[in-house]
C-alpha cells in the first residue's frame, strides 16, 4: 500500500482524533452495567417472574386434576367427574392465556444489561482500531490496520450472507422434498387401493366363472343322463311292442339241451348257420338296431356339446388364472377376511340358485305338458328348471311362432293394400283378407314359470298362451295385423331375429324380449306425452289402479248423425305441445278458448293436423335426444312404435269421418288391453314372490318347531336323569356307553316310582 501525502495524512488524523473524542464522550456518559444491573433487574424482572410463578400454579392445578379425573372414571359418581371436568377445560384455557402473556413480555423486554455490555465491548473495540491507525498515520503515513479490519469485516458479511442463501435454499428444497414425499405417498395409496379393488374384482369374476362352470357342468351331465335314459326307455317300450312272432325266433332257454351251456351250444354251430340265423335276426328286428344307432349317435353327440361347453368354461377359468396369480401379493389379515367373504358369497349363491328352482310334476290329465316333458328327456317326469332355460325356451317359442306367421302368410299381398283408402275400403280390406285372431291371457292359480306370459309378442304373435287345465279367468281380444304392426315387426323384431342368428354368445338372444318390451313401453310414454298424462297416472296403470288412467275409461261413443259435414272428430292438445302446431291451428285453438258464454272451451286438434302433429313430436324426440349418434335409430324406433291407429289416421274428406272414429275406438282399446296384460304379468310375479315367500317362512316356522321339541325332549331326558340321581337306590351303574347308562337310570327311576 503506498503512503499518503503530509496533507491528506493530516486530514484523516483530525478526523479520526474527533471520533475518538465522541466515542470516549458516549462511553463516559453510559451507565455502568455492573453497577446497574440488580435495578436493571428488578425493574424489568417483576413482572415477568410474576407470570411464571401463576404460570407454575397453573401446571400443578392441571397436573392434579388430571389425576383426579382418572380416579374418578371408574367409579359411579358421575356429578364428580363431569365438575373435574369442567375445571380441567377452565385451567387449560388459563394456562393457555397465560403462556401467550409470557412470551409477550419476554419479546417486549429484552435483556437490557446484556445488550449494553455489547455495546460497551463493540465500543472499545472501534476506539482500539482508531488509536492504532492514528498512530500509523502519524509515523509512516500508512492506514494497514484499519484496511485489514474492513477486507475481514466484509470477507465475514460475504460469507454470513452465503450461509443465509444456502439456508433459505435448504429450506425450500426440504419444503419441496416434503411435498413430493406427500404426493408419492398418496400416489402410492390410490395405486394399492385400484390394485386392491382390481383383485378383488378379479377374484370375484374367477369365482362366478368357476361356480358358473361348475353349475353348468352338473347341469349338462344331468341333461344327458336325462337323454339317454329317456332314449333307452323308449328303445324298451318299441321292444316290449314287438310282434310274439319275431320274439319266437330268438332262440330260448327252452330250446337249448339239458347241461350244456348256451355259449357251448353257439361253439358247435356250423359256420354256414351263424350268418343265417345273424340274417333272420336282423330281418325280425330292424328297428331294435335302428333305435340303438340313434341313441347311440345321440349320446356322442351330447357328449361332444358337453365337453366342447366344458373346455370353454376351462378357457375362460384359464385366461382369470393369470391375472389373478400375477397380482400383488396381499397382507395374510385382509386375504383371511375375504376368503371368508368369498366363501359366504359363494354359499349366498347356491342358496340363490336352489331358490330359484323349480320341480314340475306331471300328471296324466295334462297331456300337452307331458308330451313336452318327454321330448326333452326328463327322468321319471321331473325336472328342475333354472332361470336361463326358461327365458331361453320362451324366446325360442316366440322366434318359432313368428317364423311361422311370417312362411304363412302372404306379405307381398299385404304391401299392395292400399293405406287408408276411400271410405275406409283399406282398413276393411285388410281385416277381410287377414281376419282376426284370438289372444288368450290365462291366469292359473298354480303358476308355472314354463308358462309365462310372453308380454313381449307384438307384431300379429299371441301376447299369451293358454293351457289347458287349471285357468281361473281369461280376456279375449279381437287383434288385426294392420300396417302400423308389419312396421313394428320390420323395424324392432326382425334386427333382433337377424342378431339372434348371426351372435354366437347368450346376451344377443337373450335380449329380444327387453327390446320388445322397450319399444311397447316407450310407445305408452309418448302416447302419455301426447295426451297430457303424467308420470303418476303412468304408474297407476300398472301398479295402484288401472281403471283409475282416463284411458281405462269407457270408449268413445259411436258416431251419430249430428256431425252431418259440420263436425270432424277431434282430439285435445296440451298446452306443452301447443307450440308444435302450424300457426294457423294456434290461432284457431286461441280463437276457441277466448269464445263467449262465461266457459272456456277445451283446446282441440283436428285431424286435418294429425300428420303434422306427429311429424312435430318426431323431430321434437329428435332435438331432446341425448345420444346425437343414436338420433336416427331412436327416432325410428319412435315412429314404429308410436305410428298407432290414432296418429296414421288422414282424415281429408268427409266420407272417412265414422271411420277415423272408429279408428280412435279401436286404439282405446288396444291400449286398454296392453295395460291388463302388463298389470297381469306383474300381478302374476308378485303372487309368485309372495308364494316363494311363504313357503320358505312355513319351513323356517316347521324347522322352529322341530327344533323346539328336539330341545324339550333333551330337557326331559336330562331332568329324568337327574331326578334318577338324586333318588336313593335309583342309580344303576351300566357296564357300558353313554346312552345305556342313561337308559338305566331311568328304568330304575320308573320301577322305583
């Protein structure tokens, strides 16, 4: 470092000796700490030592009364207990109070003699470096000192304020760490609990496939059997039918020598005679061998089915195994509970499936259910019937029965009946060249799933199907096939027909009955819509009272001679429909309601709209639709189901006015039918629920029972013995077994009495 002039040497000396007597002036009028310092303390100390010492009270209070509360918990005295209580929550709120009170203080006054000692100690520290280079000024006019003080000073603030930088950033990196630790933490648990919920998922499914499997397993063997014994019963009854002639031929015990064999007696036939006699057997009894070809081309068949049924289910069961063996492991508590799960359901299964089941007796009055029964194969005339089977066997019953309608019947003679011609020449022609057809609903007081109601036919197939023996009640209605039936049957029934061909698995067929009862009901709720019913009406129909809906009332009168021209059939309109009309009917139907005579007349429409009415309500289903890639089919299925009598009738020239008229009537009781029909059907499930119901509490009350005297009756026995115990001389020691003894004791019990 090079010296400073004499000049600037000079300066820097006056300026450094003022400091020095600033600094010496501030340090001669500061207060001696050391002398100072007890009324340093007790000025500041007495408040705060004030607080500690209620702070102390406060702990031992608390303290004490905790132990008070724990020897009070197990006693009776519960006024005690809850006033300890109390106290404890008046203490911990004080306590509390007074903790924030105390670090208030203590923040507020620092510790004043401590703070002057270090400014005391900094201070003659400053006066040591001044001195020091007031005398290096003086005698080499350097400043050395003083510079290496400020360079360490500086050097320490640099690196006090790295620590800081470092620390800050510590601080954020752990804050970041924690977080990331919470979030791979919950990512974790939402991973093990979708793997938790997947296995068991999965283990569920392998379950139902094994148990599925299995039930279907029993179920095709016992069919076969079933088959096969069915096939040899009849194989004897032909035998047992054979003429005594051929029977003749066969050779007997009769005919065979005293003490030889049969089988000796066949050894010394010629060569030449064996094929012979082959021949005369086989010319006697060609059916016998026709019969044993069948049955057993029938048994290799249903063996075939079975097997090729078996190892799909195996595949099935394969394809669970591995993602069940490849989950991840689980803890042995939680494997424990839902193997007992498992197993509780597998056994709520069987119960539910042995539930379900039915045994149908056959007597010999009911031929038709007889003739059925055997050409299934049933042993002895019974057999249990599962859920499956019989929606299986109704659907194939409705499919046969439409097919039939469909071979039978000309449809291209049918297409080129003119719609709605002249005069109501086309709705009679049609009925002239169709006729009508009888549907039958029976009601059997012994309801038997087999002869379920098929609701669902529509399209000119019998809504029911009666049997004989055993009907209590039954509604007949006249039924054409009109055009509005041939779209319905189009539209909704052939698709299903042509999905049921063409599918491979069981959902494609067996969900021809829902898509034919979804389209009945949804054509009931736009009818409701369009005549101003509403939700609970709807339900009344089916549920509370039929005869409450106002289309379960009485139909329209038949047209007279007072429309004479004047007049055309008409029908209300709703106001929520209203703005679905053309403006001119609006108009008019406003025009109508605000006539005179004090009485608002009702709004109506007539059918000179009709068609544009249910083009409206078309393209209104259309816009409401929620699936736009379904618009197109949901508003077919609309037209076809919805496109009634009704709707379909133009009504343009005055000659067709009765014929709309009657047209409306028909409609109404249509629809009157469907709704007992459906009102029936649920009535019928419900009386079955009902009966399942009360069998299985009669069994549960005749298990009570017998439970009940298997209980009294070992009461008896056990006070028998030992009033025979207690009794002097009554006691017979016997040589052996539980059951002698007692049988001893009370024999000797009675002699005594």
């Amino acid at each position: 470092m090079s010296s400073v002039s004499i000049t600037q040497s000079e300066r820097m000396i006056a300026v450094i000796n003022e400091c020095i007597e600033k600094l010496q002036f501030l340090g001669a009028i500061a207060p001696d700490v050391l002398s100072h310092r007890d009324e340093l303390t007790a000025f500041v100390g007495g408040e705060i030592s004030r607080i500690i010492t209620k702070q102390r009270d406060l702990e031992s209070k608390y303290e004490k009364l905790i132990n008070e509360r724990g020897a009070l918990r197990g006693l009776s005295n519960k006024t005690r207990y809850k006033e300890v209580q109390m106290e404890i929550q008046d203490v911990s709120v004080a306590l509390r109070e007074s903790t924030k009170s105390l670090c208030r203080n203590l923040k507020d006054n620092p510790n004043i003699a401590g703070n002057l000692s270090k400014i005391h100690r900094e201070r003659t520290q400053l006066l040591d470096i001044l001195t020091s280079t007031n005398a290096e000024l003086q005698e080499s006019g350097l400043f050395e000192t003083l510079a290496t003080r400020v360079t360490q000073d500086r050097t320490n603030q640099a690196n006090q304020k790295e620590i800081l930088r470092k620390e800050r950033e510590t601080a954020a990196a752990v804050k970041q760490l924690d977080v990331d630790l919470e979030n791979e933490r919950a990512d974790h648990a939402q991973i093990v609990t979708e793997q938790r919920a997947e296995m068991a998922m999965l283990k569920e499914n392998l379950l139902t496939l094994r148990t599925k499997a299995s039930v279907d397993v029993r179920f095709q063997r016992a069919e076969a059997n079933a088959k096969s014994a069915s096939i040899i019963r009849f194989s004897q009854l032909n035998s047992a039918r054979m003429p005594e002639s051929a029977l003749a031929t066969r050779p007997t015990s009769a005919n065979i020598p005293t003490g030889q064999p049969p089988g000796k007696l066949r050894r010394r036939k010629s060569l030449g005679e064996m094929p012979r006699e082959n021949d005369t057997e086989q010319a006697t009894n060609p059916r016998l061998d026709e019969l044993k070809r069948r049955s057993k081309e029938e048994q290799e068949r249903i063996e075939f089915y079975k097997t090729e049924e078996l190892d799909d289910d195996e595949a099935r069961a394969a394809e669970m195994d591995p993602l069940y063996y490849e989950a991840p492991p689980y803890p042995k508590e939680l494997l424990k509970d839902e193997l007992e799960e498992d197993e509780k359901r597998r056994k709520a299964i069987d119960d539910q499936r042995r539930r379900r089941t039915r045994k149908l007796s056959v007597t010999d009055t009911n031929k038709k259910m007889v003739s059925q029964i055997m050409a299934n194969g049933l042993v002895e005339g019974r057999k249990v019937w599962t859920e499956e089977e019989i929606v299986q066997r109704d659907l194939d019953e409705t499919i046969s029965a439409f097919r039939k309608k469909r071979d039978t019947e000309n449809w291209s003679e049918k297409k080129n009946v003119r719609r709605g011609g002249g005069g109501g020449g086309g709705g009679d022609s049609l009925d002239a060249r169709l006729g009508k057809e009888k549907v039958v609903v029976v009601h059997d007081e012994d309801f038997d799933p087999r002869r379920e109601i098929d609701e669902d036919a529509v399209g000119g197939l019998t809504i029911g199907k009666g049997v004989e023996g055993g009907a209590s009640r039954e509604f007949r209605h006249s039924r054409k096939f009109s055009t509005e039936d041939r779209i319905l049957d189009e539209m909704v029934i052939e698709p299903v027909i042509k999905k049921k061909e063409e599918g491979k698995g069981k959902a494609e067929r067996l969900s021809f009955k829902k898509t034919l009862r979804r389209s009945f009901r949804r054509s009931m709720d736009a009818f409701s819509r369009f005549t101003g019913t509403s939700d609970e009406d709807y339900r009344k129909i089916y549920v509370d009272d039929p005869a409450s809906h106002p289309m379960n009332q009485p139909p329209l009168r038949k047209p007279s001679s007072r429309y004479h021209g004047r007049r055309r059939p008409s029908l209300e309109v709703q106001p929520n429909l209203r703005h679905l009309l053309p403006k001119a009917e609006r108009e008019r139907l406003e025009m109508m309601e605000g006539g005179g005579g004090g009485e608002r007349r009702k709004s109506r429409l007539s059918f000179d709209n009709a068609k544009l009415m249910l083009k409206a309500v078309g393209s209104f289903v259309k816009e409401i639709s929620e699936d736009k890639q379904k618009k197109k089919e949901k508003h077919e299925i609309f037209v076809a189901s919805i496109k009634i009598k009704l709707f379909v009738s133009r009504i343009v020239r005055r000659t067709r006015r009765k014929v709309a008229a009657k047209r409306i009537q028909k409609c109404w009781r249509e629809y009157r039918h469907v709704v007992i029909v459906e009102k029936w059907m649920i009535a019928a499930g419900l009386d079955r629920v009902d009966r399942i119901r009360r069998e299985t509490r009669e069994e549960k009350v005749r298990m009570q029972e017998e439970n009940d005297r298997k209980v009294a009756k070992r009461a008896a026995r056990k006070a028998a013995i030992q009033a025979a115990q207690k009794a002097p001389g009554g006691y017979i020691k016997p040589p052996k077994g539980k059951k002698a003894k007692e049988i001893l004791i009370i024999q000797g019990w009675k002699k005594k009495d």
